[in-house]
C-alpha cells in the first residue's frame, strides 16, 4: 500500500460519515416543521439557531486543530456530532429544538473544519489534489443517508426509529475511522518542518502585517465559498420543503429529490481532481456557478416534482467543487494548510450553509419560497464578478495541481 493511502482512506470515512448523519437528518426537517406548525419564517429561525452555533466556532477550531492535532479535535467533535444530530426531530417545542439546531451547528462545524484541516495535511504530503475527492466521499454519504431515510419513510416502520438506529452505527463507525487518521506531528515531518510552527509572542511587527496581509490574500477565496456554501445550505435544508409543499411531492418523492442532489455532487466531487487537473481551476469554478445558478432556477420554476428533481441533478453537479477547490487553491496560493486555512475561509463560507436557509426563510415568509429560490439562483450567479474582480491572479499562482 502506498504511503499515506491508510490515512486517505480514513479521513476519506470521516467525510462520509459527516455526510450521512447530515442528511439523514435533512428528510426530517418538513416532517418538524409539519408536527410543530411551523411557518417558514419559524422554520427559518429554527435553522438560524445552527448558523450561530456554526459561527460561534469558527474564531476558536481552526486554532484548536492547529494547537492539539486536527486528527485529535476530529475524534472528540466527531463523539458529539453524531449524539448532537438525533436530537432536533424529537424537541417538542420551538425554544428547545432552537437549543438542539445550536447543539448540531456547533458540534457539525467543529467537525467539519478538524477533517479537512486534516484532509489539507494529507493533501499537502501525498503531493496531489485530494481535497474534492474526499468531499466526494461526503456527498457519497449525503446520498446514503437520503437513500436510507428515503427507504426507511417508504417502509411501515416508525420515522422516530430511524435516526437513532443510523446515528448509532454511524457513531461506531467514526470511532473506528478516527484511529488511522494521520497525526499533524508526521505531517509536519514529512515536509520537512519538525513539530508545528509556534509564532513566538514577541513577533516582529512585519510578521504581523504579513498574518494581516494572508486573511486579505484569503478573503475572495472566502467571498466565493460563502456564495457557493450559501446555495448548498438552501438547497440543503429548503429542498425537500420546497418540493412538498410547492409541488405537492410528499416527503418520500422529496427525500428522493434531494438523494438526487447528493449522488451528483458525489460523483462531480469524486472526479472533482481529475475535472481541475485538466480543465484549470479556473474554468472549473466558473462553469459551477453557471450550473449551480441554472440547477436552482429549473428547481425554482419546475412545473412538476419531477422536472425539479432534474434541477436537484444540476444544481449538485455545480455546488460540487466549489468548496474543495477554493479551499485547495487558497493552501497553495498562501503556502499555508490545516486548521489555519480552513477556518479563515470557513469565517466567511461555511457559516453561510447554515445562514443561507434562515434568510431565504425570511423571504419564503414574506414573498413566497418560489422568489427565495430565485433570489438563491441569482446570487450563485455572482461568484463570477468576484472572480473576475479580484481573483484571477491568485487562482493562477494556485496553479491545476
């Protein structure tokens, strides 16, 4: 086995895994929302509740994974994460699942930003692009995990059965997974750097401004990836809401909709490397916000649930990449990896999958969810300005690889 193929193929599991529990829990919103009556401005407050448990760990994981070992981080948050998502379907009020929807983007974020902070080491010692494949694997996971709730509505089981049995495997799985994972300490090693790079407290002032200068080298990486992470959130968590309530799809037809969504972007994400290797990165990106754009407007104006299924199809074929390869691109541009590169761009992208749904909940509310959808595909759209604005000489000196 080559070297390093044990680690990459653990955090490889780490991924999927993050990616099932999620989405096993996706098909339950509408059933939430429809057993506690609540309107779409609710539902969207509810899902706020995560964002700001999201966004409560951003200033603190990437910190934490760079000091104690983002494979450390990974095995602790990963023992919370998979108790954290069961919980929500089964709060019987709206303040306490608020509590819950905190517990789950708290503990999802940590999780989230330790595995790929690990998936950069890896990525950084093996010498290749890896990082879309493994966000691969968690859309290969997202699209189990909607098989399986999928499955599991169809059957003349109890829905309330389902999460706990899942979760529960899904939590034997990861303790095993996280004992391969490589250790930040080999990677460092490996790249010739003994140990991790500390900055000493009396740092010069120029070092300063170079720490200062790297967040604003980041900061379009970031721009980008709140526009791609906020259209994944909607399409995440308004989807199946919108196929069963705007076109009458019953939860089964909408849980089928969003497995679509989650085996495009599983089979875009796991050809995600080879797509960047020959087209550029710069071409890839581009052409994802297009379909990323023009997967949500067919969702948005689908006269029937399954021509909106064809739009889930597109839509995950453009959100697919773009995370992996900004996160990607943005190690290579600053030379930089781990905890410190995913949580700078994460302060600015990953807070927008879970602050997308409360916002288009806002305007489902007031103007309907047919517009909050419209709005979502335009906004996609923009990733093209802000590259064309001030990205094009950072993608470049990221280069294909």
């Amino acid at each position: 086995m080559q070297p390093y193929s044990i680690a990459h193929n653990r955090v490889r599991a780490i991924f999927f895994l993050h990616g099932a529990a999620f989405s096993s829990w996706v098909p339950h919103i509408p059933l939430v929302q429809e057993r506690l009556g609540l309107g779409h401005d609710a539902l969207g407050g509810i899902l706020l509740a995560a964002a700001i448990g999201v966004l409560a760990v951003m200033p603190i994981a990437g910190r934490l994974a760079d000091r104690f070992g983002s494979e450390r981080v990974v095995r602790y948050s990963g023992l919370f994460y998979f108790i954290a998502v069961g919980i929500p379907a089964f709060m019987p009020s709206y303040f306490s699942i608020s509590i819950a929807m905190f517990a789950l983007g708290f503990s999802g974020a940590f999780l989230d930003v330790s595995m790929n902070a690990n998936g950069l080491h890896v990525e950084r010692v093996k010498g290749r692009s890896i990082m879309s494949g493994l966000h691969g694997f968690w859309s290969l996971g997202g699209f189990a995990g909607a098989g399986i709730a999928a499955a599991w509505f169809a059957l003349p089981i109890s829905n309330n059965y389902h999460l706990p049995f899942v979760l529960t495997l899904f939590l034997i799985a990861h303790i095993i997974a996280q004992a391969g994972l490589l250790t930040d300490q080999a990677a460092a090693r490996a790249i010739g750097r003994e140990g991790k790079t500390k900055i000493n407290e009396t740092q010069s002032g120029s070092a300063k401004i170079k720490e200062r200068h790297m967040f604003l080298v980041l900061l379009p990486f970031g721009v980008c990836a709140f526009i791609g992470q906020f259209g994944e959130g909607v399409i995440t968590d308004w989807a199946t809401v919108f196929l069963n309530s705007e076109l009458s799809s019953g939860p089964t037809m909408a849980a089928v909709g969003f497995a679509i969504y989650s085996f495009a972007m599983a089979a875009t994400r796991l050809s995600g490397d080879a797509l960047v290797t020959r087209f550029g990165r710069v071409n890839v990106l581009l052409t994802s916000s297009v379909l990323a754009s023009l997967g949500t407007f067919i969702i948005t104006f689908a006269p029937h649930y399954m021509v909106a299924w064809i739009g889930c199809g597109v839509a995950g074929m453009g959100l697919a990449v773009i995370l992996p390869l900004l996160l990607s691109a943005a190690s290579k541009a600053t030379g930089k990896g781990g905890g410190s590169v995913v949580s700078t761009i994460a302060a600015t992208g990953y807070s927008a999958i879970m602050a997308g749904p409360p916002v288009i909940g806002a305007i489902g509310e007031a103007a309907g969810l047919v517009t909050a959808f419209a709005f979502t595909a335009t906004f996609l759209g923009m990733i093209i300005p802000v590259y064309l604005l001030t990205m094009r000489g950072r993608l470049q000196i990221a280069g294909n690889g």
